[in-house]
C-alpha cells in the first residue's frame, strides 16, 4: 500500500485505509459504468484498497460492478458488504451472505455490516455473522446506523462487542454522532466509518469549505475530506465515478488543516452541545 493512506486500527487489531471508495449509486448507468470500474482500479492503484458496498445497491449491480474492478486483485482489497435488516434472521445473512460472495465473486468479505437496526433481534444477527465468521465467509462484522443507546445494547449481546465498525452519516454539516456516539466509539476503540463524507456531492459546493480550500489550493471536496480524516480513527469512503475525483480525494490525505480553519469551519458548522436522534440518508 502506498505509504501515502494511512491507516487506523480495528479492534481486532488489523489496520485498514483511513481512505475507502463508496459504490453507492455505482453500477445502475450502463453508460457509466466503464468510468466507475476505471475509478475504482485507479483507487486501488493508489492504494485505496478499502471498497463498500452492500446488497442493497443497484439491487447487487454495484457487488457485480466491484468484482470486475478486483477481478485478479482481491488480496490487495478489503471487501466491506452490508446485509439488509430484512435478511438478518440466522438464515436470511447466510442465503444474503452467499448470494454477495457469488455477485463479488470471492470466497471472502472482510467485513460485513448489518446495513441498519431491523426488527429482527440482534442476537440472532450476531450469531448469524460470528457462524459466517467460523465458516471463513467473513472475516469481521459490524454494524451501521447505530447510535449510541443502539450500540450500546449490541455490546452487551454474547459475542456483541466482536463488532468492528459502526458506519453512520458523518460530515462537516452532519456533526450530530459528534455528541455522544463517536466519543463512545472512541473510548471503547472502535473506528467510525464516514458515509456520505462529502454529503452526497453538495459539500463540494460549500462557500466556506472553498474559503478554506483557497488557502491550500484545493477543493472543497477535498477539504471536506480532510476535514473528516482529521480524527486518527474515522475513516471516509467518498463515492467517486470519475478517475479525476479518485486522484483528488487521494490527494485531500495529505492536507493539514490549520488551527484557524478548524476555527472558520467550527464557526459555520459548530459541533452539537445536545443529543440529537442519528440521522441516515
Ligand atoms: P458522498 O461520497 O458524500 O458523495 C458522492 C458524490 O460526491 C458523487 O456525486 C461524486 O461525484 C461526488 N464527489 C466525489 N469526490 C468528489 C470530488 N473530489 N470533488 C467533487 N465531487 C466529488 O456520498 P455517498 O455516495 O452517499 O456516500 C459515500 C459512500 O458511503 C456510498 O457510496 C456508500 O458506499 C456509503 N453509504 C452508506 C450508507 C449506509 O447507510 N451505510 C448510506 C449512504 C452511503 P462522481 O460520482 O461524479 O465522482
């Protein structure tokens, strides 16, 4: 991996990219879909070698999508999948579970992510991943969309606090899992994972993110970034189709914000001083 991604540490002790590739929307536009594939081998290329995706997206297009682009690369890449909530009873993550393997042709998922809290007991999810996990189907699981009361339950589930990762709607004008969620995460050393890090495109519009931008002749885009990445242990996994997005948001890892524009960005989004419900896109 190229030293330039650095690199946060799960609980269980493997270190992953604090840089992944989203896939979210990738695979539904055949008249994109050459560009997305490129997008993602130029990531990898670089050493972005996280990739996400989930059952759920393009209805598995997106799983199919990510296999061609890791076609004869797959121990370079950490394969992070999502099962829905309505396929997480005992066999539903088995049946989701090989229908991914199969779309994402591999034998392996690095780490799989109940997609967000469903009606089926936890503890049965839980023992669904940790059987997929004695299988050698998966590798790790986790969770996303859990706030913190969420989480908290979940770890005190038999075999609950095997839980990797929580990945929740986090960014410059999502500051909410700021409050009690991260801080709760950080204590108990599970990284967060960023979605939606630069809020579906529109952040790389932001008058204030591009104040900051000017002075490190940069993006907004890649300022929003930065800005996630700046905690040692959140991780960020911007969606980017095009290959010139993937060199920037590479690029956003060597970026150091100042002082001063940690202050300038406080002021146009300040950090939450009350709970508030996580919200999810
Ligand atoms: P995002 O990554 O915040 O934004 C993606 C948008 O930003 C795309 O339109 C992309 O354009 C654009 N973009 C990327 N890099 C850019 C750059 N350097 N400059 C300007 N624009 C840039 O939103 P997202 O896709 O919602 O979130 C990222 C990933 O998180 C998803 O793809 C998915 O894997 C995951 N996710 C998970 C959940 C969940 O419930 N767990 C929910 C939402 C998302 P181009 O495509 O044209 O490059």
């Amino acid at each position: 991996m190229p030293s330039s991604v650095r690199t946060t540490t799960l609980p269980c002790g493997e270190a992953i990219p604090v840089l992944g590739q989203g896939t979210w929307k990738m695979g539904e536009d055949s008249r994109r879909r050459a560009d997305e594939v490129r997008a993602l081998k130029l990531g990898l290329d670089l050493g972005v070698t996280l990739i996400d995706t989930a059952e759920m997206y393009a209805d598995g297009g997106a799983e199919v999508l990510v296999a061609e682009a890791i076609a004869w690369r797959r121990d370079e890449t950490f394969l992070v999948s999502k099962v829905l909530p309505s396929n997480a009873s005992r066999a539903g993550v088995r049946r989701a579970c090989e229908n991914s393997l199969k779309r994402l042709r591999t034998d392996r998922i690095d780490l799989y992510l109940l997609h967000w809290p469903g009606s089926v007991p936890l503890t049965e999810t839980v023992e669904a991943f940790e059987a997929l996990k004695q299988a050698g189907k998966i590798r790790h699981w986790g969770v996303s969309n859990f706030d913190t009361d969420e989480m908290q339950e979940l770890v005190l589930l038999s075999d609950g606090d095997k839980v990797q990762t929580n990945q929740v709607l986090y960014n410059l004008v999502r500051r909410g899992p700021e409050f009690d969620l991260s801080p709760w995460m950080r204590k108990r050393g599970i990284p967060l994972m960023a979605y939606s890090p630069v809020e579906q495109g529109a952040l790389a519009h932001n008058a204030r993110l591009a104040e900051v931008a000017a002075r490190h002749g940069a993006s907004a885009a890649q300022i929003a970034l930065a800005w996630v990445m700046r905690q040692d242990d959140v991780i960020a996994i911007p969606k980017a189709g095009s290959q010139e997005h993937v060199r920037q948001n590479v690029a956003a890892l060597d970026i150091r914000l100042t002082h001063q524009d940690i202050a300038d960005l406080d002021r146009a989004s300040p950090q939450p001083t009350r709970k508030r419900g996580l919200e999810m896109i």
